[in-house]
C-alpha cells in the first residue's frame, strides 16, 4: 500500500509540477507548457483508469462479486485506452507550436468513430446484464 501511495503522490507530482520544466526546452514556453499540461494530464487520466480497474480486479476476488466487474473493467480500459490516445496524439506534434487541427481531430475522425462505437457496445453489455 505504500508504494501505491507514493506512485500516486509521484504522478500528481509530475502531472502538475512537471510540465514547466518540460516546457522550458522550447522557444514558445506558453505554448509548450500548455500542451505538456494536456499531455501529462491525460496520461494521469489512463494511469488512475487503469489503477481503478486493477483494484476493482482485487476487490472482485477478495469478495467473489463478480457481477459489476466487466463493465466496471471495460469502461477503465476503455478510458485509458482514451485518454492514451490523447497522449499518442498530442506529442505527434511539435510541442511549441499549435496542432494544425483542432484539438478534437487530432488522431482524425476515425479514431473518434471508433471510440463512439466501443462506448456503444459497451453501453449494450451493461444494459443487458
């Protein structure tokens, strides 16, 4: 338990402590340290997503409930898997200068198509449980 603690005192730190120093290496420091910001804070979002999932793994088998589990886990795994591709998305552009897209199109349509599609199934499996 105290290593979970200090992974998580060790993430908040670097998500909001970390992006100033990361956007000093760049010319346009504003610019960078805004998407550092983006970067770092969506990579926490998958980080606490896929955290949640495990620990809602462990509880399941300590109790032996295991009703809400599939849901619960598909719906942290697929919000990592989100907040992931915001991460992949943002760093495949210079990080001082603006995404020629709009924030939303960054990976392009598809990849958000996709995601819509995944929430649906997903919306499907619980309402039938």
């Amino acid at each position: 338990m105290k290593r979970l603690a200090a992974l998580i005192l060790a993430l908040v730190a670097s998500v909001h402590y970390g992006y100033k120093p990361l956007a000093e290496m760049y010319p346009d420091t504003a610019r960078a340290a805004r998407a550092w910001s983006y970067v770092l804070q969506a990579g926490e979002g998958a980080t606490l997503y896929l955290l949640v999932a495990f620990l809602a793994c462990i509880v399941a088998a300590a109790t032996r409930s295991w009703a809400l589990l599939p849901p619960l886990a598909l719906g942290c795994i697929w919000g990592a898997a989100e907040d992931t591709q915001r991460v992949v998305c943002r760093v495949a552009y210079p990080m001082d200068k603006p995404p020629p897209l709009e924030i939303a199109d960054l990976c392009g349509a598809s990849m958000y198509w996709i995601g819509l599609i995944a929430v649906a199934c997903l919306a499907v499996y619980v309402a039938r449980r």
